[in-house]
C-alpha cells in the first residue's frame, strides 16, 4: 500500500501496463492487497482495464478467491459483465472457483449470468 501511495504521490500513471498487459491494480488484485487497491482506485487507476488475455482485476479477484477485493472493486465501478478472450466474465471464474459469496456479491451487482463462453458455457453451465 505504500508503493501505490507513492507512486500517487509523485503523479505516477497508475494505468501503466506491464508488457503483458497487467496493470498496478491487477497485480493488487491477483495477491490480495486491499489497502494498495484502495490507494489505487481512489488515486485514479482504472479498474476496467484488461491485461492481453482480456482478464480485469475483478477477474484477478475472481480467480484468486478474494471477496473483499471483489466488492471493493464492484464498490468503484467495476463491469461485472467484461468478457476476457475466452468469452469468461468474473462470475464464471467465481463459480468455478466454487465461491458462493463471490457469486452473490457479482449477482447483487448485476451481473448477467446469462454471458456464454467462447466454449458456449454460462456461469450456469459450469456450476452443473
């Protein structure tokens, strides 16, 4: 968290992508650090950008399993519906991490559990 507010601090881009496209938030996301994702989004870093497989630090939060860094970054405006390349939203990562509060938390922001996968699969399918 204090890296993140450093680098607000001194003006920092905090949409900065990696060369594989992963963003300061994402990496917070992906290693459950909600005090820098705080710092993050609330200095300005966008949570709805994709890294070059299309995933966004709400599907970062998704796969690792972390509830409260999903409904901090649904609180500051994360798309619960933003497909990756394979056509995966957060919530068929959620349920296929078997991850019933992530799930509620995507549903009680409107998620669109109807969204299929490149492979035809909703959110639905996969919890079968």
């Amino acid at each position: 968290a204090d890296a993140a507010k450093a680098l607000i601090v001194a003006g920092a881009n905090l949409n900065l992508k990696t060369d594989n496209g992963t963003t300061a938030l994402m990496f917070a996301a992906e290693y459950n650090n909600l005090d820098a994702a705080k710092a993050l989004v609330t200095g300005g870093a966008e949570a709805n950008l994709q890294d070059k497989l299309g995933k966004t630090a709400l599907m970062y939060a998704s796969i690792n399993s972390t509830l409260d860094m999903t409904i901090t970054l649904l609180n500051y405006g994360a798309d619960v519906d933003i497909q990756d390349h394979d056509g995966n939203t957060a919530l068929h990562f959620a349920v296929e991490k078997n991850e019933e509060e992530q799930v509620q938390a995507l549903l009680e922001h409107g998620v669109n559990g109807m969204i299929k996968s490149k492979a035809g699969k909703t959110a639905g399918d996969i919890a079968k």
